[in-house]
C-alpha cells in the first residue's frame, strides 16, 4: 500500500499541538501542586489565615497558569519554523508499507522504519502518527486518502504488519 502525502508547516505545528495536548495531564498535576504548595510554603510561620492562602493561591492560579500556556503557546509556535524546508520532514513524500517495514521516500531521503521500531499508532480529527519515538512521529495528514474507508484500510494495515513482528 502506498500513498503520496506533502506535510506542511501547519501539519507540523498540528503534530506539535497533539504532543503538547497528550501531556497536558501530567502537567497540570505540575501546576496544581505549585498552585497549592506555593501558597502554603509561602505562610509557613505565619498565623493560619484561610483568607489570605485563597486570595494566594487565586493570585499563583493566574499567574502560573498565564505562564505556563504562554510558554506552552510560544514553544509549539516556534517548534513550526524548526524545520528546514528542504529537510526531511516538511515536503512532499511516498509512504509505503511493505513486508519489510514502513518507507518514506522523498526528494532527499529515503527511510526504512522496521515495524518493531512503531511504539504506536495515535490520531485525531486529521491526522495520523505514527510515533517512532516519544516525540518523534511519522506525520500523515488525513487529506490525501480518499475516504474514511480508505483511512481504515491503511491503519488495519499498519495494525497487521505491527501484530506480525
């Protein structure tokens, strides 16, 4: 099976998106600690005043929670101008599957990945990855199959090739 994709700037700050999102769990779990813990590490020694620690940790909510998206906002901004345009990620490209492994081809390179290299296959609304790594995916934009049926197709193939190794 093979088909003809061209990832762009915007499918890759997309694929950035997804990641950011994915973890965005674990992260929160980082604020609430800092918006609970900083507020309490902050009246140590103090006389308890339920008063003053909400109005602490409403003042650290809003002030680490604005921090923490704006940096989160820049990052995957900016992670989209990282890559070259004539690198390896951006551009047009053949995916193929065959026996052997997944192969993307394009006008500079050319990549075997072995099936037992795939850590998982993840999709959203127009998207598919196929993460090779932890941050690392094969980014496929939904756009170029014809239909559902032939996005199906493609990911039952991929499950198979993975289920064989």
């Amino acid at each position: 099976m093979e088909i003809q994709i061209d990832v762009n700037r915007k499918d890759y700050i997309n694929f950035n998106k997804y990641y950011y999102k994915k973890g965005l769990k674990r992260r929160l779990i980082i604020v609430l600690i800092v918006v609970i813990g900083l507020p309490i590490f902050m009246n140590i020694g103090k006389p308890f005043e339920l008063h003053e620690l909400l109005i602490n940790m409403i003042i650290t909510t809003i002030v680490f929670s604005s921090v923490f998206l704006g940096i989160g906002y820049i990052s995957i901004r900016r992670t989209g101008r990282l890559p070259s345009d004539k690198g390896s990620i951006l551009g047009k490209k053949t995916i193929t599957v065959t026996d052997e492994g997944l192969i993307s081809e394009s006008e500079n390179s050319k990549t075997i990945q072995k099936w037992s290299g795939i850590r998982s296959i993840e999709q959203n609304d127009d998207m598919i990855f196929i993460f090779v790594d932890k941050i690392a995916a094969y980014i496929i934009p939904k756009r170029f199959f014809n239909d559902q049926i032939h996005i199906d197709s493609f990911l039952k193939k991929l499950d198979e090739k993975i289920n064989a190794t």
